[in-house]
C-alpha cells in the first residue's frame, strides 16, 4: 500500500512540474488573479488522475488484495474474540448458576 502511495505522489510531482512549466512558459493559462497557486496544483492533480488509474492498474489491484487479506484477518480476529468472550460468559453462567434481576 505504501509503495501505490508513493507511486501516485511521484506522478502527481510530475504532472505538478510539467504544469508549472507549462504555466510560466505561457501554454497553459495562469489562472485568475491571485489563484496561479491553487490552479496549478488543480491542473496537475486532474492531470494526474486518470495517468495513476492506466499506469498504476497493476500496483493498484496488489494494494487491494493485500487490504482484502487485511480485513479478513481482522474479522477472523472478531469472529475468535466473540466466540472467546461467548464460552466465558456461558462458563460463568454454568459456575454460578443462572441468576436473575428483578
């Protein structure tokens, strides 16, 4: 997961370095007033996006397998904690006897 991570933020640096050269070159527009910062950091993120989706398919369906294994192990985990915590209960029923509130 950690390597997916860094593959997207490298691409996303890419496109960010390309854009600002593209925009202080003058073939992308500057944006409004003010807002140069935000619209390059916009225009490389949405230019980054579909390149991480078609370039990191592989890499990303590694990461979901191993988050897959993840939350199966965890709701092992649960499943054994609630059947532990079950027999307790019931063991401490059958030692004291079953009492009532009332």
């Amino acid at each position: 997961m950690l390597r997916y991570t860094l593959m997207r933020l490298g691409i996303f640096a890419g496109c960010l370095v390309i854009v600002w050269g593209a925009v202080y070159s003058g073939i992308f527009p500057r944006g409004f007033g003010e807002s140069n910062g935000l619209w390059v950091l916009l225009l490389a993120l949405v230019l980054s996006a579909p390149i991480s989706w078609v370039a990191l398919r592989k890499e990303r369906d590694r990461a979901s397998v191993q988050i897959v294994h993840r939350v199966d192990r965890m709701k092992a985990n649960l499943d054994a904690n609630r059947s532990q915590e079950d027999e307790a209960v019931d063991a401490s029923r059958a030692q004291g006897g079953a009492t009532t509130s009332g």
